[in-house]
C-alpha cells in the first residue's frame, strides 16, 4: 500500500506483451491497486504459477496494446470504454522465460 506499506495481492488480466505484461485499467486508473503499483514503481506479478518482477509501469491506450489481445476481448474493451492499460516490464536482473506474444502479434506504438 501507498501509506501503509503492507503487501496486497488483486487479481488482474495480464497477459504477456513486449518484455513484460499488460493489464487492462477496466475500472479506470483511480483505483488502488494501480496507484500502489504507480507510487512503488513495480509490483510482483504471478502468472500460470511462476513470478515476475515488473517495474516501470507506464500508461498505454488500447491502440498500442490491442495485439496483445484476442479480438473479442479488444471489441468488449472498445465497446465498454476500457481505453487505458499498464505496461509493465520485467526487471533486468529476473528475466529468463518470459511467456511470448499471441502466435503473430507484433507490439504496436
């Protein structure tokens, strides 16, 4: 937590995205768990049973995150207004088997 200092755990849609994850901001970026992971510059993410230390998290729109997504799940995002995502990236020193992209997805800017 930003004040408290005590350790959270919110379950989130992250899937895998340049040297990191992307998670959608559904509930828009005023919520907790994003403001804690914004204020400490990182957070540990655990995907399909294995950790990752991300940091760096930075702001993208749906137009430079969309390949990383099926197209019905850009479509429900489009459509309920989901426009923001955190891009975060794993830390130097922890990388080494990092999940790839959907089958043909190439990042977008």
């Amino acid at each position: 937590g930003r004040r408290s200092g005590q350790e959270y755990v919110t379950p989130v849609l992250a899937v895998p995205f340049g040297d990191g994850f992307v998670v959608p901001l559904a509930y828009g970026m005023r919520v907790d768990w994003f403001r804690n992971v914004m204020a400490a510059r990182g957070c540990k993410l655990v995907w399909k049973k294995q950790e990752y230390l991300l940091e760096k998290p930075e702001v993208l729109t749906l137009a430079q995150t969309k390949c990383a997504y099926p197209w019905p799940i850009r479509w429900i995002f489009f459509a309920g207004g989901v426009s923001h995502h955190v891009f975060l990236h794993q830390q130097a020193d922890s990388r080494g088997g990092l999940p790839e992209l959907m089958p043909g997805a190439k990042l977008g800017t």
